[in-house]
C-alpha cells in the first residue's frame, strides 16, 4: 500500500519556515502538498544576519544565484569573525573560515609556530592565516579552485538582512507551489490513540491537516512543546547570556568582511555590517546587568548613527529533548538555540533540512528514522554547545562578575577533555558531527590564552625548518592579500551592489 507523505504542514514563516519551504518544495517534485502557515502578528525574530560556510551549499543546491542573493538581501561577504576583549582586555583574535598556514609537515603548523613564537621568531597565529591578512585590509574574493594556490586556503560566507533573505526563499517556494496561509494558530489536535497531530486550527476557523508537520515557530515551539511536551534542557549554566538588544545604524567606511564580536563586562556585542546598514545587538547575562545598563553600552559602542531604538529579545540557551517528536520535527528556534556568537543557527536550519531529507519518511514514521535524526541533532547541538562555552571558560578576564562566574562554571566533561588535550600537548581531536573543524578549536584555544605547555613531541623527531617556512608564508599571504579587490569594490564590480538592483 502507498504510505507516502501527502501533506507537510509548516508552522512558521521566520527564516527557519521559509528555508524549510524552499528546501522541501525543491526536493519533494510530486505527490506532495506543502502548507506554510504564518501569523504577520506573531512576527519573526529576524536577526540572523551572520552566517558560516556551509549556507554556500545550501543556496547552490536551490540553484539560487549568488550575485541575485547578495543583491536581494543586501548582503556582503564574512571571512570570519573578529573577537575583540575576549581573552583579555586590550586583545583580539580572529576566528578565520579556513587554515591557518597550510600543512607542510606531519606535525601541524601550530606546533612550528608556537616554537618559534617562544623563541621570538614568530609573531602572533592570526599572521600565518590569509583570511585574516585579506580581512583585516578589508579585502575581498572569493577563493583560488586551485589547491596550489595559497588563495585556496580559505572560504567565506555572508552577512544579510534576514527579513529579505525570507523574502526571497518565499519568492522562490511560492513558485514551487508551496501554499502560504496568513494566521495565527490557536488549537492543534491530536489523535486520541497515537498522539499524532492531525491537524491545526488557526483564528479565523481555518484548520489544516497534515500527515507531516515541521515546526517552524520559533523560542514557543508550538507543535513540538506547546502539543506534544516534549520537554528542554536548560543550559543557562553553561551559557549565561540569555537576553539581547539588537539595533541597526548607519554604515560607515569600515565595510570590513567580518563579523566583530566585543566583549563588554557582562556579555558581548555583535557588529555585522551589510550594504545598506551595521547590525549590532548586545547579548548580556540579564543577572549580571540590568536592562537599561545593557542599552546604554550597545548604544555607546555603535560606529553610527542609530536608525531605530533597540529590539529586545529574551531566550534559553538548550535543546528540546527530541527534535523530531512522534510526527512533528522541530527546525529552527523551535528546536533549542544556543546564542549567536559563532552564528552557528541558520546553519542548524540547513541541517536539519538535509537529515530531514536524508531520513524522510512515509506515513508508518518508523522510530528508527526519528531516532537517528535525534541522535545526530543531539551530538550536533552539543558539539557546538561545547565550542562556544569555550570562549567563555578560558578567558583571562576576571573583572567583572560575568566573567567571573565563567572561569569557576563547571563546563561539560567533553569540553573538560578537550582543554586539557589542548593545553597538555596542543591535541585536537576531531569528533563525531563537530561543526568546527580544526583551525576553529585552533583559533580560539590560543585566541583565548590556553597556550600548550608542550609542543608534540613528534616535533622533536622531525627536520623541517618550521620558522623559515612560516617567514615564507607570512610574506606570501600578504602580498596575495594585497593584490585582492577591495570588498566594496569587488561587490560593484561583480554586480551584486544593491543600488544596481
Ligand atoms: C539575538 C539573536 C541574534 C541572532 N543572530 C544570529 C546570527 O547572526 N546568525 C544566525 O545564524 N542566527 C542568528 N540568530 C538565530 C536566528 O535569528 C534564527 O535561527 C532564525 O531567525 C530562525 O528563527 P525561526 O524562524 O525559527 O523563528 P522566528 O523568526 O521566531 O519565526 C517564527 C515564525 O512562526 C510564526 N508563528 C509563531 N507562532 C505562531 C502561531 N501561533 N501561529 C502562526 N504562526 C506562528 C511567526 O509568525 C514566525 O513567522 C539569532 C537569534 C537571536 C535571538
């Protein structure tokens, strides 16, 4: 018998709705329905405007074209992101997307770097990585294809108007033939013996019945918490920030193709510029900081002029115990969020749209498709938990009690371990489903002051001049950083400028 998905009912038109709708009307070419509902009351959170690499792949497997893109949402380009106060005061690193140097030994360049930083013959990591040389000059292109090339040695990605990229995705899934409903949700029925949701009545009367419902809602989760209670977990403890104030200003010439993340004395404020606008929001541990305190210093670090009053927004960083609950999967704000410091959210989105569509099922929902989902969203979800709770706990700074509070937290044993891996002999080990490869733990384990006590032993067995090799390869990258387009200038050029649009 045919048991085929014939109706997919997405709560939710925020970015997570749309880019679920676009996805899934591009991959389901038949036999399916496929239900947006939105409440233009309601409103989306709208400010996800900072990405990572992997949204690349996302907009290339919908065919969407990437000068139309940045044009439509007037985006621009992000080489990384910039943490400045972090592990001290006064200091700053860059957390790059791509390498730092280029493997030319069996023993990592980190190791040939940090002898011969202790020997005075090295300056600081960030010098030995191209993007950083092309980010700090604000200088961009997209990569060499060739892996010779040292320009191949990073990626990129963007920084955009959220509201226009949902736009966009809703040009595109309403072309497909998705169907958007205006309105709010006010009842979800379930059946009595199997506790399925069946359907979703909205305020107007209106229901809509589905075989598969994704949950798009964003922090209220309507389906996967309000029907089907399926429970969260709090990680407040282990990332205080639960509170942000975001607001727009005027750009100015710092059109810098990187995201600035500074730390302030109880939280961090973002600075993402786009074409027609900076985004900066405070992200602040409501316990540590009141409200208006946490107004006062977003609004004191801004680089121009103001363009609206600050938006609050209040969240708990965690997970849902499941992300795909009987026959609703939770995508977006409704799954968990951890905050945006290394704009880890939107890429989530994408992910579970491609393990949804790797485990897509028919109408039985065998619990051994939504078990897998679960598991690989869980390691996901806690990889990237871990990773960001590291630029809390190794920081040097202790004046004020947020960053106090961070230094004495106890942190997740995984995390535990990989510090001490790191901080004994300069180990990472790569996991199961880490979003952040190599380089990233690299940049912020030395970023933030854990600096190893020993270099590989390894090291001592090999010949290779590392310190000649590194002295090469800084003046290779900065003359390649030189002779790069300016990252206005290429966004003219290449035809991707808003005022053109
Ligand atoms: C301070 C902050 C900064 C962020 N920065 C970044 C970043 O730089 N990079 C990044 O990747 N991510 C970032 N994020 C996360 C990002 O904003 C979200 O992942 C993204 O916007 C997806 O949100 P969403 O669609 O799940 O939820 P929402 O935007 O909240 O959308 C929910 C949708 O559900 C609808 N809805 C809700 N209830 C009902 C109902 N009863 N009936 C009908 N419709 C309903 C709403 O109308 C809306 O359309 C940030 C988040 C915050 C809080």
């Amino acid at each position: 018998m045919d048991r085929h998905i014939r109706n997919i009912v997405i709560a939710g038109g925020g970015s997570a709705g749309w880019m679920v709708a676009a996805a899934l009307s591009n991959a389901l070419q038949a036999n399916c329905t496929i239900t947006l509902i939105e409440s233009e009351e309601i409103g989306t959170v709208g400010v996800g405007e900072a990405t990572i690499p992997p949204i690349l792949r996302f907009n290339q497997t919908l065919g969407i074209d990437e000068a139309e893109f940045v044009r439509a949402t007037q985006g621009s380009f992000k080489l990384g992101i910039q943490f400045v106060n972090w592990g001290k005061l006064g200091h700053s690193y860059f957390h790059p997307f791509g390498s730092f140097g280029r493997n030319f030994d069996m023993v990592g360049v980190h190791d040939y770097w940090q002898a011969a930083y202790e020997a005075g013959q090295a300056t600081g990591l960030d010098d030995y990585c191209m993007a950083w040389s092309a980010a700090k000059r604000n200088k961009f292109a997209p990569p060499s294809q060739d892996p010779r090339h040292v320009l191949s040695t990073y990626d990129y990605a963007y920084h955009f108007d959220a509201g226009l990229y949902a736009a966009l995705l809703r040009r595109y899934a309403e072309a497909k033939g998705v169907q958007r409903q205006e309105g709010k949700i006010i009842d979800v029925a379930l059946n009595a013996e199997s506790g399925f949701v069946e359907s979703v009545t909205l305020n107007d009367g209106r229901s809509f019945k589905g075989d598969l419902f994704i949950d798009c809602s964003g922090f209220r989760g309507m389906l996967i918490e309000g029907a089907l209670k399926t429970g969260y977990q709090d990680w407040t403890h282990w990332l205080p920030c639960d509170r942000a104030l975001a607001v727009p200003c005027a750009s100015t010439a710092d059109f810098t193709p990187y995201t600035r993340s500074t730390a302030h004395t109880a939280g961090w404020q973002w600075r993402i510029p786009l074409q027609h606008r900076t985004g900066n929001g405070h992200v602040y541990a409501s316990p540590f900081i009141s409200d208006e305190e946490a107004a006062a210093v977003l609004m004191d670090n801004l680089d121009g002029e103001a363009l609206a009053d600050p938006r609050p927004l209040r969240f708990t960083t965690g997970r849902r115990n499941l992300f795909w609950n009987r026959n609703v999967v939770a995508i977006g704000l409704s799954s968990g969020f951890m905050e945006p410091l290394e704009s880890t959210s939107l890429y989530l989105i994408q992910s579970g749209i491609a393990k949804l569509l790797t485990l897509f099922p028919d109408r039985d929902f065998d619990p051994v498709l939504s078990d897998e989902f679960n598991r690989q969203t869980r390691i996901e979800f806690e990889r990237i938990r871990d990773f960001i709770v590291l630029h809390y706990k190794l920081t040097e700074r202790d004046d004020s009690p947020l960053w106090r509070y961070c230094a004495n937290m106890d942190i997740p044993d995984s995390l535990s371990e990989a510090i001490h891996l790191f901080r004994r002999y300069g180990k990472i080990v790569p996991r199961e489903l880490d979003l952040f490869g190599h380089p990233s733990w690299l940049a912020v384990h030395i970023g933030q002051m854990n600096f190893p006590e020993r270099i590989d032993p390894l090291a001592k067995h090999r010949t290779a001049d590392g310190t000649a090799w590194l002295a090469k390869f800084r003046s290779v990258i900065e003359s390649a950083a030189e002779s790069l387009p300016g990252h206005q200038d290429f966004i003219t050029r290449a035809g991707m400028s808003s005022a053109r649009g």
